[in-house]
C-alpha cells in the first residue's frame, strides 16, 4: 500500500486471483523428479530429486540455471524455504537401501551446511517459510505430525486434521501457513490454515490431487500446480487467503517438481514427473491497483 502524491489517494494492490499465463523457462542442466524448489522466478534454486548423485543443486537467475555445490546428504522428496542466498533444505527420502532422512541444511548462497535434525525423519513434506523461521508439514509416513524450526532447532507442535503426504505447503514462517492437496492414501482437495497454534480446514482445492509442485508462496497467495491424477496434471488453482480459483494450465504436466516464486503473480515450475526432465515454465500474472477508500 502506498500514497500517491500526484492524485491525492491511497493505493494498493487488490487481494484477488489474476488469469496469468505460462511460459517456457530456462531448462535445467541435469533432469530429475521428485524435487523441491526454492526463492522466486528470476532467482531459485532446484535441489535434490530422482537423479545422481540426488543431492545436485542448481540456481536459476530467470534466463538459465548454474550447477552449484550438493548438498551433504543426497536425497529427494525434500522440503525447503527461504531464498537463493538463505536457503533451508529439510527431510527427505533415497533408496536402496529405502530411508528417510531428518537431516536438515542452510544454504548460504554458495554451500549447504548440517545443522539440527528434525524430530521425526519423513519425506515427501509441505513446508515453508524462511531460513530462520519454518515449517515442516506430515509427509510419509503419514501422521499429521507437524515441526516449527526457530533457525537453530524443530519444535513438535498440533498436529494436522488430515493426515497426508506428497502435499503442498506454503508459509510466511513459523506462525502462519497453509497445507493443501496430498494423498490419505486416496487424493485430498483438502486445505487447512496454521496460526501458530493449530490447524483450521478451510475451502478446499476445487480438484483432489497430490504429487504437487513443492516450494513458494504465502498464506494468502500461492499456486497449486499440476499433480497426479489425471496423469501428471496441468491444472493451476490459485488461493486468496479464503478460496481457490482455477488459472491458467500449464503447457507441460507434471509431478513431484520444484516450485518457487513470489505467490500469484510469478512463480516457476522445474522439471518433475518419473522421468528425468529439465522442462522449466514461468507462471506471469499482473496483481491488479486498487484505491483505497478511508472514512
């Protein structure tokens, strides 16, 4: 929200859902699935995932992505928050022999570094937030079980009302997320709310799913993108903080892919899908300016 000198009025940016479309991205050096994703459009980084060694990270500047340092324990399946600069990598799955991970990582921009393990080791997590202030969310095995991270340790706090993995997850950080889609084992269009103490249902996605794009956006905007079944879904729903609207479809469908971006008006989708894939597209909406009325 802003004064505008010139006409005399207060401004701001409306809270609605903008149509947006879909674009070919950058493609990614090395293909893979079943990865996260984290920071914005022009610049996010895709970690892990279905190919070796599966800790390969990779940053992208909004043109083309740079092979950078693994992390320190190779997996996919795994969450993450923060930025290109203060990253958090969390949980996570590899095979064989078949484990999942509580490792958690901080990425300074040029290296990931171990710090404090969650309570409980899953994969296949929501999550969010930033690098010193997150959210871990169910996951498999399926317990509802949820973790806060303080920036030096996780902290079990109320578990969710429906348990699931292969979910998405965004956050502002600790106090405020939002958990939607996933498999019970059968595909949920459930959504619910965290204030920091519990979980609330709320409106549900307008199509069940699971296997969503992981990474990117807040409570009150944030994508839902792609997902299975129908296989490897293109469907895009976006959320207002109250409801889910339908979007634009991307080009591609796809699973288990690496999401980042700022909410509503710009995201990125990289590669995903059983297949290693390096296919990347950009989601560009315009958030519409609105004056505000005072009395």
């Amino acid at each position: 929200m802003w004064f505008n000198s010139s006409s005399s009025t207060l401004k701001g940016y409306q809270l609605s859902t903008p149509t947006g479309t879909w674009a070919s991205g950058g493609n990614l050096n090395t293909g893979r699935g079943n990865l996260s994703g984290l920071g914005t459009q022009t610049a996010a980084l895709a970690i892990g995932g279905s190919v070796s060694p599966k800790g390969q990270t990779e940053e992208y500047d909004g043109t083309s992505f740079t092979e950078k340092n693994d992390l320190n324990t190779a997996r996919m399946y795994t969450g993450s928050s923060g930025t290109t600069t203060a990253g958090l990598a969390f949980a996570g799955y590899n095979s064989p022999p078949a484990t999942n991970y509580a490792q958690t990582e901080t990425w300074n921009g040029t290296s990931w570094t171990e710090v404090a393990d969650l309570n409980t080791a899953r994969h296949a997590v929501g999550g969010g937030g930033t690098q010193t202030s997150a959210i871990c969310i169910d996951g498999n095995p399926r317990s509802g079980k949820t973790e806060t991270w303080d920036g030096s340790s996780w902290t079990e706090v109320s578990d969710l009302n429906t348990n699931r993995d292969a979910l998405g997850g965004a956050a502002d950080g600790s106090e405020s997320a939002v958990a939607f889609a996933g498999a019970t084992p059968s595909y949920t269009a459930n959504t619910e709310t965290w204030n920091g103490t519990a979980w609330t249902e709320v409106n549900n996605l307008n199509t069940a799913r699971g296997e969503v794009g992981t990474g990117g956006g807040k409570t009150n905007s944030v994508l839902c993108v792609g997902g299975t079944p129908s296989p490897n879904n293109k469907l895009t729903e976006a959320w207002n903080g109250t409801s889910w609207t339908e979007v634009a479809d991307m080009a591609k469908g796809r699973v288990n892919f690496g999401q980042a971006g700022a909410g509503t008006t710009a995201a990125i989708a990289m590669a995903g899908g059983a297949s290693p894939e390096v296919q990347t597209e950009e989601f560009t909406a315009s958030a519409a300016v609105v004056t505000v009325t005072t009395s």
